[in-house]
C-alpha cells in the first residue's frame, strides 16, 4: 500500500447559493499521475485552488503531504508547487530571475540557490535563455519555465490547472516529457486538470471525471473504459457519459474568457 | 525539503525586501516608466508654474510662486503615481502571477509591503526630477543635508503609505475601469483641495477646513 499524499474528505465549496464543489472526496497516492476532468464549470479549477490554500473551503477538509489545508496553510504551501492556467512568470524580468526569487521565496539556503536554478533551466532546455527577458519568450518556453519556478523547492505535490493549455501539439508534447521526467527523477505527485482527452489517457496513472462538483466516476484509464458495461469505450465516449451532453455546459463568461486569454498569450 | 527554521519577524523583513529587490529590478530591463514619471511634475512647474509666476495672479507672500509651488508639485505627483500604483496588481492578478505568489509560502503582508516600498523607492525618481527643474528655474532650495534627508524620507515614506493604500483598493474593486475611476475620484479632489498650488489664505472658509485635513497639504 503506497503512502496517500493528497486526502480530500467531503470537500465543499460554495458561491452563494452555487455548489461549485460538492462533497468531493479522493485519495492520491505518492508519485502518481493524477488527472481531474471535467467540462467548464465542473469545479476542477475551484478544487486545486482550496487544495493550494487559494479558496477556504465551505466546508469538509483535505490534507496535502499530511497538512490541513484550513489549519497549516503555510506548510501546505511550502510542500507543493502550483502552476496556475493562466501565465504565471513575469514577463519583465528575465528567467534566471524569475527563478532567483522563488528561491529567496521559497528559503533554498543561499549556497544552493545558483546550482539549483542552473539545474532547473537545464532540466527546462532554458539554459541558454537564462537571461533574457520571459517577454520574448514563446509559449512553450513560459509554460516550461512556470513549471521550473513551481518546483525549484521540490514539492511533493505539483498542481497544475491546464497546463498544456493554448500550446501547440509539439509544445504539449515537450512539456508532458518534463513532466512525466520529474516524476521519475524526483517522485512528484502530480496532480493536474485537463480539457484534452488523449493527455490524460497517454499520462495519468488515474483520473477523476467531475460534473456540477461531484466526482462522477473514478478509476484508471481502463476501469473507466470498461466501467459503461458493453463492451470497451473509447475515453471520449466514457467522458461523454458522465460529463454529459448539455448544451449550456461550458462554464461561465469569466472562465471562458479567462481560458482564451491564456491560450492567447501563450499561442 | 530543504527550508531551514527562520524566525517569522526575520522572514517578515527578508521577504518584503525580496519583493522589493524584483520590482526593483524591473526598472533595469525597461526604465521608460522613470522617463514618463518625469512628464506630469515637468509640465506643471515649466508651463502652469512660469504662467502663473508671469500673470502674478498667485498671491504666495514674499515667496516667489515658483518657489511656493516646487514642493507642492513633487508632493502631488508622488501622490498622483502611487494611487495607481494599485493597477500593476489587478494587471498580474488577471495573468496568474498573484496566484502563484499567493500559494507560496511568503506572508501575505510582505507581498503588499514589499510592493508598497518599491514603489516608495521609485518616487525617488520624481524628487530628482523636481529637483533638477527647480535648479533650472532658479527656485531658491534647500541644500543642506538634513533638509535633503528629510525630503527623500517623506517621499519614499509618503509614496509607500499611499501605493500600500492603492493596493488595498486595487483587491477590492479588481477590475481595472473600476481602479481608474476610484483613482480619479481621490486624485483630483486631493489635489484641489490642498495648498499644493495655490496658497490656503485665498481659500473659502470651508475649504480651509478641507485643505487642512487633506494629507496632500
């Protein structure tokens, strides 16, 4: 039995009357590959940000590395690293410097803050664009980068919302590779959401399919294939099922709008 | 994990200046924003300054109106600069970057702290401006070290307060037309309503009281 490193009971969140997470309740084990799917509105961005200490809870609990998330903020913090959707590197500093101050942030001892950032923009293939400035640089690059400065401290848990949001197939495909490089490396739990199928079906060691807040189904890629009955489905078909069909899916104006002003920045 | 145990006031104190040290650096990669900063206090002691001096339409006493209005100017554009300061906040909230400093696990007062104090130091920029122009036009200043210190002490103390203010406002309205329009509504009548430039002698009884609550006086 491997250690859990993420527990989340009855988790609930609400927005007036709205119930965007709704007595949500997972387990994530150390070192696995964990993806939260789910159309607009299902309340996968609300999850990871009460998981990041960003949103109280309404109520029920979670524990991150062991930490209560409403209790020991600051040691939940310290323990993960979060790489928002939308852009999250600053565009007029260089990228050494970006993550020179997250290693002043996050306390790296000073004598190891230059290895570290030298090993972490080799890791990210930025060596040689150390020191320019972010601004210039493309979006493959920026999403690269923003994971870098997520994890120079080592989290055991790395949140990521979106993270391939907006980047082209081969971007996509070179952020994945660090991704699932670091996890070999360093044991990081992954935790991440997504809109596209085929990444969570090439990369996740289990998924959770979300809707109107709740977990709709729950299992590794083949439970989930298999779990209409029938037969195997294709993940797209099984996604289809428990995300449903409506036509006024697809979240509210500002996660919308939010969403495309990443994937333009990025793009 | 390699965070060591540091005392919280220390950590307080080390993290504000990081946040500083960044925004700071900033101006080393792109410094047209010291450049714009000089625009507003340049054109009022150049033109609305030289204007009123010529019209003598001011009545500041035995003090040249020049003179009266140098240190009124760099107050207001000091002021002017760190009530939006705020924007800078609502712009990196949009993109993800407060978030990301948010789930790190720096005190969220050093965040705002840190922030408020570059811009302290930033307004450093408008005093040499002011100073500078006010040699130009041959306003009779004050040299001595003390007076100079005192200044530079007011400025950055005065711009940190005032950018901390916007930062507060910049969290509560959160969107940018919204910043603006607060920001306009507490300039103007800041300005106004102070002895910046003119003298509060020749103010209606009721706007003396006004003026000399107003901190921009």
């Amino acid at each position: 039995m491997s250690e859990i490193v993420l527990e989340i009971k009855s988790l609930t969140r609400r927005f007036g009357a709205f119930t965007a997470v709704d007595a949500l309740t997972l387990s994530v084990n150390a070192g696995e590959v964990f993806g939260l799917l789910g159309s607009n509105g299902a309340g996968k961005t609300t999850t990871i940000k009460m998981l990041t200490t960003l949103l109280p809870p309404s109520s029920g609990e979670a524990r991150v590395a062991s930490f209560s998330i409403t209790t020991q903020a600051v040691s939940v913090r310290r323990s993960i690293g979060y790489v928002p959707q939308a852009v999250s590197v600053d565009g007029s500093l260089t990228g050494y410097e970006n993550l020179l101050i997250f290693a002043k942030l996050y306390d790296l001892p000073h004598r190891e803050q230059q290895a570290r950032i030298s090993q972490a923009l080799e890791f990210m293939g930025l060596t040689a664009d150390g020191g320019r400035l972010v601004g210039q640089y493309s979006g493959g690059m920026v999403r690269r980068l923003e994971i870098a400065q997520a994890t120079l401290h080592r989290p055991r848990v790395l949140f990521l919302d979106e993270p391939t949001v907006g980047l082209d197939p081969i971007a996509r495909d070179a952020v994945w590779k660090l991704l699932v490089d670091m996890r070999a490396k360093y044991g990081t739990t992954l935790f991440f959401t997504t809109h596209y199928l085929e990444e969570a079906e090439s990369h996740c060691d289990r998924m959770a399919i979300m809707h109107l807040g709740k977990v709709a189904a729950l299992g590794t890629c083949k439970e989930l294939e298999t779990s209409l009955g029938g037969g195997a489905h294709t993940l797209s078909e099984v996604f289809v099922h428990y995300a449903g069909t409506a036509l006024d899916s697809g979240g509210n104006f500002h996660d919308v709008s939010a969403e495309r002003a990443t994937a333009q920045r990025l793009g | 994990m390699t965070a060591t145990f540091i005392h919280p006031l220390t950590a307080f104190i080390e993290k504000t200046f990081v946040i500083t040290e960044f925004e700071l650096r900033k101006l080393r990669h792109d410094f047209t924003e010291l450049i714009t900063r000089a625009l507003q206090p340049a054109l009022w002691l150049l033109i609305f300054g030289q204007v009123f001096s010529r019209s003598g339409a001011m009545h500041t006493g035995n003090i040249p109106y020049l003179d009266f209005i140098a240190p009124g100017i760099l107050a207001q554009s000091v002021l002017f600069v760190a009530i939006f300061y705020g924007i800078n906040v609502i712009w990196e909230r949009d993109l993800g970057i407060v978030q990301k400093f948010l789930a790190s696990p720096t005190p969220r007062a050093a965040l705002v702290l840190g922030k408020g104090f570059s811009a302290g130091i930033r307004s450093l920029s408008q005093t040499a401006i002011v100073y500078g122009l006010s040699l130009l036009l041959g306003v009779k200043l004050n040299w001595s070290p003390l007076a100079l210190l005192n200044v530079l002490l007011i400025v950055v103390l005065a711009a940190t307060l005032f950018s901390t203010f916007s930062l507060i406002i910049a969290c509560i309205v959160k969107t940018r037309e919204r910043f603006m329009g607060v920001g306009q509504v507490l300039t103007m009548p800041l300005f106004f309503a102070s002895n910046a430039i003119y003298p509060t002698d020749i103010m209606p009884g009721w706007l003396k009281v006004i003026s000399h609550l107003n901190p921009l006086t």
